[in-house]
C-alpha cells in the first residue's frame, strides 16, 4: 500500500509521498500526441524522455515538455474532472513519484470548494488501473481509494498538525477567529475557522481571480514596455516572473529590468479582487489572524499587510519556497490523522 496526495491545481500540478519525503510540481499542460508524434519523441531510445508517458495506451506529454504542442483550452466544471482528462496527468505523476509497481494506491486529492459538487466525479475519474509507459519503464498502478479535501483545509491542517495528525503543542488558533486565504493559479478560496477549531462549512467559497491572471498582466506589460528585448523572447519562466514581482527587477541574462511599475499595476489588480474576497467573508476586522496558504500567497503578503496593518497575517508554510506545496502537506496530515482515530 502506497498513499500519495495529489494538487491537480489550474497553474501547477503538485505531488507528495509522505513516506518518502519526495515532492515535485509541473506546469499544468497536458497534451495528447497522435502515434506518429510519439515515436520521433521515443525515436531509438528504449524510453520516453522525461515529461512523456503513454498512459492506458494513450501518449500524453505533461508540463513544459506539452508547451511545444498546441493544447486547448483547460476544461472547467465536471468536465476537468473525467478520466480521460484528471486522469492521465495523475498516472504520469505515480510514474514519477513511485518508479515501480504499486498493486495499491491510496490517493488524497484536493480540489477548490466550489468544485466539491464534482468530488465523486474526481473519485470515479482517479480510481482504478492505470499502465503507464514512461522513462521508469512500463509500471502497472491500481488506485484503490480516494480521499477528497478542501485545499484551505489543507493549508489549516499543515499549520496547525504535526506529520502524525496530531494538534500542535503550541496551536494560536486554538480557541479564536481565523481566516484561511488560499491564492492558487485560478480561484482564491477562503474558509473560516471557529473558536474550537470548528470549520464553518458554509464560509467555504472559490473566487475566479488568482495569480496566474496576475502573472500573465505583468508579463504582458513587461513585454509592451520593453519591446525591443523582449521580442524574441518565449515563454518566460515562471520562477524568473515571480522573482521581478518580489523583487520589482527582472533579470534578463546581464541586464536587469527595473519593472515595479508594472508589478503594481498587476497586483493592484489581484489585491482589489482579494481584498472583496476578505470583504465577503466577514472582513479582516472579525478575524483574529488570516492565514495565508498556496503559492500565490507569497507574493500577496507584503501588500496585504500594507492594506491591513492591523491584522496579524500568517503563512501556512515558514519557508516561502515551500508555500505552494503547503496544501498537499496538510492533505498528508488529515490522512495521517484520519488513520490514528480510524476513520480511515
């Protein structure tokens, strides 16, 4: 038995094994290639290269190396969540996470509250087997059971348990009024948290606003005000984007762009959004703390601490590095406490 949770997040996909302490992302891009396609990318080689996996008979590429063919438009509602579309990306990530065989698979997938309507469609579209052709070597994995979470649930979980499920020693939101903001690619969800530890299931909500939106304005301004360097530029690499907007510099090889105008003119945009969001949720004054998680969060806190000084703002994860994975680290921890009390 093997337990992996899984984000299959709007702007990054992300995995962890707990027991191994292993954890990666990748671009959310999936791309189904035609057989002629598939074998110039195998070619000679014995094995696909890494990014490429023929997953129940269908090759796929994933992440950057899909970037090369044309994708279509990300699926929304019930239809992100059919088998032929959430499911091979997953099988991709048990090839990579796991590199062998594994006869059963316990997986803990997140999802936006506002798709909680489609948590079965989720279930249906994870379980089962899956064979996959990738650089490991053709692996077999069967998906025997499904966990379903909230992904602010998951920011919480990682703050406030330890790695067995238990509660922390030293929990400050034991017995008070906490906001959880998660700032993911496509949505920004929050959840309250009653004194008690009590989750008000009806504060949870998804907003269609998020980082990724940002990101491709600042891009986008960036390349209009700097024509002339960046005109046979490509894609630019998201670490590099998220680095200028903390940093108001984009470095361009030798060359760095002063670009803090453009990284106000974007996050103004997502901060209006945001702050609506808080507004909705009861406003930051009947909160005693918000906690930040997902990995937007990063790059929003210096500016939500400047629109709320009054307000203690905590993020989920203490290293910033590791804010984008903090929601699949609390999924491994619901599971883990799930399991010492039995329930699963």
């Amino acid at each position: 038995m093997a337990d992996i949770v899984y984000d299959f997040g709007n702007a990054r996909v992300k995995w962890f094994v707990p027991r191994a302490s292993r954890f990666e992302d990748f671009r959310h891009a999936i791309a189904e290639l035609k057989e002629p396609e598939w074998q110039k990318v195998v070619g000679r080689k014995s094995k696909p290269p890494a990014g490429f996996a023929r997953v129940n008979g269908t090759p796929f590429a994933f992440g950057d190396a899909a970037r090369r063919y044309i994708i279509s438009e990300r699926p929304a509602g019930a239809a992100r969540y059919k088998r032929t579309y959430y499911g091979p990306p997953l099988a991709y990530v048990l090839s990579e996470a796991f590199a062998k065989n594994v006869g059963k698979v316990i997986v803990v997938a997140s999802h936006a509250p506002g798709d909680i309507g489609y948590a079965r469609n989720l279930i249906e579209s994870a379980k089962g087997e899956w064979y996959v052709e990738s650089r490991h070597g053709e692996l077999y994995f069967n998906v025997v059971d499904v966990l379903t979470f909230d992904e602010p649930v998951g920011g919480y979980s990682h703050f406030t348990l330890t790695e067995k499920g238990q509660e922390q020693k030293k929990n400050p939101f034991k017995d008070i009024m906490v906001l959880v903001v998660d700032v993911g690619g496509h949505t920004v969800d929050v959840m309250a948290i009653d004194p008690g530890a009590e989750i008000d299931l009806l504060s949870l909500k998804s907003t269609r606003t998020g980082i990724t939106q940002m990101t491709e304005e600042f891009e986008s301004a960036l390349r209009a005000n700097n024509r002339t360097m960046f005109q046979d530029a490509g894609d630019l690499d998201i670490r590099r984007v998220e680095n200028a907007i903390l940093t108001g510099a984009y470095q361009f090889g030798k060359v760095s762009v002063n670009c803090r105008d453009e990284v106000n003119a974007a996050l103004n945009t997502l901060m209006n959004d945001v702050i609506q969001v808080i507004e909705k949720a009861g406003g930051a004054a009947n909160f005693d703390y918000i906690l930040l998680t997902g990995g937007g969060a990063v790059l929003l806190r210096n500016s939500l601490v400047q629109a709320y000084p009054r307000i203690d703002f905590i993020m989920a994860d203490g290293n910033p590095d590791l804010m984008k994975f903090a929601n699949v680290f609390g999924g491994a921890k619901i599971l883990a406490m799930l399991q010492t009390l039995g329930e699963w």
